[in-house]
C-alpha cells in the first residue's frame, strides 16, 4: 500500500484531495492508498446528508467566521483542526473484508485499535464507526466511507491534541447518537488519545502494511484535483 502523507494549504483542496484518490483508484490510474493529513486551519465538516440547521450551534459558527464544508461520505459533522488527526483508506473491494459495510468497518477500526495499542493505550471498537478508550468509554475517532464500484473511501479521525472546547462550541447534539454515548455531553463523550502523532502514524502506518510513501502529489492527482476545484464549491454558506 501507498502512504500520502500529504496536508494541503485549504479545507477545500484537503476535503476533495480524499476524492481524488478514490477518482484514480476506480479509473485504474492509481491503486490502494493510506493518507495522513492534520488541517491547520479550524473548520467544519458535514457528511454528505449532514443538515447544517440540526448539526451546528450556526450563530455561534456564523459569529466566528468558521468555515463549513460538506464531504463526499457519510457520518457524522466533525470539527477540523490543530490536534486532530484524519486518515484517508482508499481499499479495494477485492478483499473480502471491504466488500461488506459492517464488516469494512470492524476490519478498519480493528487495525486502528492495534495501532493505538501498540502506542499503549486499550481502545475498542464501538459499532458502527467509532473506536473509544476503554477507561472512561470516550469516543477518540469517528469514521464514514463513501463505496463506489471498484473501491471505497474510508474517513476516520483520531483525536490526540485537539481542543475539545471547540466541539461543544459550534456542534449541536446529534439528533442519531450511539447506544455507548448514554446522553452525555461532547466534552464529557470525546477525548483525546494521550499519543503523540507521529507515533500514531508510525503504527497505523504498521497495521495497513504500508510498502511505499511519498509527499508529493503525482501529475494525474495534480490534473485530478484542478478539475475537482472548478465544481461548484464544497463551502457551505451559513448566511444563504
């Protein structure tokens, strides 16, 4: 597998980067791939069906010029930024493992949980698309895929110094919540790993078996993602 260790300078081009290596992969240009990206800017993410009126606290995301974008998967809105770490799987549906949802889940949290261990620290998998700690059963990572006809593309989160303030201040409570999360609120229902990233790469990097890295985007993902940026925009305008 490729690992792209790749951040890019906008919410937009990282949000439609993820596309574009799903894009190559089904066009037979590109194959299975492991990104790691960390955003530097803070801003807002919805799944594709995510309800900006529901999802957000939108008077305080308005007050504070937070920019609001809709990704191609499914899940839950996230808040984007500084300590929070976003890996992007690019799977064939090949492996039996990824041919069924419920079971691509369990095999992709399953090895971000043996990574985490790895990094000494017991989390477990709570379905559908969470992994949490074990002490305290606070969610650390989210997930959503989008599935296309020859692959999949797998969104996951890892939070680890992320200021967790920032959730409660512009998500609402989610109207659809896990069974686990037991009404609590988000700052008594995330956390962050007590991890450092670079180890957490190290060993998701080990879990996916990873032969190959590169930090640079090739000419066709170049190509891809200019065309991609010419769409209509991702940007959610919260004042329309």
């Amino acid at each position: 597998m490729l690992l792209k260790d790749i951040t890019l300078p906008t919410p937009q081009e990282n949000i439609l980067y993820d596309n574009v290596l799903l894009d190559l992969a089904e066009q037979g240009i590109a194959g299975e791939a492991l990104r790691f990206w960390e955003s530097r800017e803070l801003f807002i993410v919805l799944g594709r069906t995510g309800n900006p009126a529901a999802d957000l606290r939108v008077a305080k995301v308005r007050a504070d010029r937070v920019p609001v974008l809709r990704r191609s998967s499914g899940g839950g809105t996230v808040v984007q930024g500084k300590g929070c770490l976003n890996y992007t799987l690019v799977l064939s549906k090949e492996r039996p493992e990824i041919r069924d949802l419920r079971r691509s889940y369990q095999f992709i949290c399953g090895n971000i949980i043996a990574a985490i261990k790895d990094c000494g620290i017991d989390a477990a998998f709570r379905p559908l698309s969470d992994v949490a700690l074990v002490e305290g059963n606070k969610k650390v990572s989210g997930n959503a895929q989008k599935r296309s006809r020859k692959f999949i593309l797998h969104h996951g989160t890892l939070l680890y110094q992320f200021d967790l303030e920032k959730i409660a201040e512009y998500l609402a409570m989610p109207e659809d919540v896990p069974e686990y999360r037991q009404n609590r609120s988000h700052l008594d229902f995330v956390t962050n790993i007590p991890a450092a990233a670079g180890a957490l790469k190290q060993e998701i990097r080990k879990a996916f078996a990873v032969t190959q890295e590169t930090g640079h985007l090739s000419l066709e993902e170049r190509e891809c993602l200019r065309q991609f940026l010419k769409r209509p925009d991702t940007t959610i305008d919260l004042a329309a």
